[in-house]
C-alpha cells in the first residue's frame, strides 16, 4: 500500500468515530465506536516511525527519544499550565 494513503486513513477514518461518539447511550456501543477510532489511528504509528529513519539513520533512536521525552515533558506540564492560565475557571 502506498504510504499517503495509509496515513491519510489514519486521520480521515477516526474522526467520524470522535464525532458519532456523542451520539449513543449505550456505554458498550461508545467502547465500540472508540475501539474503531484507535484501531484506525494505529495506521499512524509505522508511517511516523519510518519517517524518523529515512531522515536519521545513525541518529534514529537518539532522535525518536528526544522527540518521546519532549512528547512526556509537554503531556505533565500541560495540566499544572491550565491552571495557571486559567485560574477562575472551575472543574
């Protein structure tokens, strides 16, 4: 399969899982909808791996770290963030 497609499946296909996910009461048809969601987005992952080897060989892991540890900083600092940022805003 070419790699522009499988990507573009990977955005195009689970966005209609985000917005029919509003959509049912049923918890067990939401896991449902969810499930479908990630699986799609799991096209994703091979395509932005390989990407980081055709442009890094000899540096490919020292980069794909860099990238993750930056991806983890970002993930625990943005919740003490919003809080500043918004601070009279309740929960």
């Amino acid at each position: 399969m070419e790699s522009g497609f499988v990507d573009c499946a990977a955005f195009v296909f689970p966005a209609p899982c985000l917005v029919t996910l509003t959509l049912p009461e049923n918890r067990y048809v939401a896991v449902a909808i969810v499930t479908i969601g990630m699986t799609f987005m799991a096209f994703y992952y091979p395509g932005m791996r390989i990407n980081v080897f055709d442009i890094t060989k000899n540096y490919a892991g020292t980069v794909v770290a860099l990238v993750n540890g930056l991806g983890a900083v970002s993930g625990a600092i943005s919740p003490t963030l919003r809080g500043y940022l918004t601070p009279h805003v309740s929960n």
